[in-house]
C-alpha cells in the first residue's frame, strides 16, 4: 500500500462534502498540475490518504481511501488530466496542522514541508506512522 495526501480547500470541497458522498466515495477532479496528475496515475484502489484542509485552516483532518484508479476527468476540456476516487475512512482525532509538521524534524523531508503547493502529494511510511502517531490514531 502507498500513502498520499490530497488538499482541499474547505470552501471548495470540505472533509464533511466527502464524508456525506458515503462509501461510494467521490471524485477528486479539477486536479491541473502534471505532477499531481502523475501522482494520482501511480495510486492504486486500497492506497490510503491524509485529508488536508488548505488555504486558512492548513490541517489534516482526515483519512480517506482510493476506490477507484486514475481514469479521464471529464471537467478538462482539453482532455490531458485524469481523477481518481476516493471515499472517507475516518476523521483524526486530533487535527495535524502544517504549523505541527514543520516543527517535528522527522518530517523535515516531506513533500508538505518542501512543495506545500503541490495539491496530491505521495507521503512516505515513516511519515505517515508519524503523522498518525500526532493525529491521536
């Protein structure tokens, strides 16, 4: 299993928006950045996420899980970007702020704390035990 983490603005698409999209899970389209496009190609159905509030609240607030791989977003007209799928899994018990991450030097080296723009990001093992570890799970 690989780890990722998606940003959201909460204004645009907010942890309750994809908790109430249910089991089936929603699409995570709009995606226009060909890293971030590439980073969903390699997600594979069972991968877990951190759920990540931006603009003013930069948290993660929740775990969700890709249910469907990476097919065309019909929101791009051109036709170059794809989505996947993902459902909501649980809610952290206590929220991580990006405040959190920068100062644990364990995660010095996360794409979070180096690319912070980048909205679908791959996160490592090790940090995302650690990151659990802070979010209470």
């Amino acid at each position: 299993m690989n780890y990722w983490l998606f940003k959201s603005e909460p204004g645009a698409w907010s942890w309750d928006d994809q908790v109430k999209a249910g089991k089936k899970g929603a699409e995570w389209d709009g995606v226009r950045n060909y890293q971030a496009d590439n980073n969903m190609k390699a997600m594979k159905k069972g991968d877990r996420a951190f759920f990540y509030h931006s603009v003013d609240e930069k948290r993660i607030v929740g775990i969700v899980e890709v249910v469907k791989e990476h097919y065309p977003d019909p929101t791009d007209p051109k036709g170059r970007f794809g989505m996947v799928d993902v459902t909501a899994v649980e809610p952290v018990p206590s929220p991580v702020s990006l405040a959190d991450i920068k100062a644990a030097p364990k995660l010095s080296e996360m794409v979070l704390v180096k690319n912070s723009r980048l909205s679908v990001q791959p996160v490592m093992p090790v940090e995302w035990k650690l990151v659990c570890k802070m979010a209470g799970l």
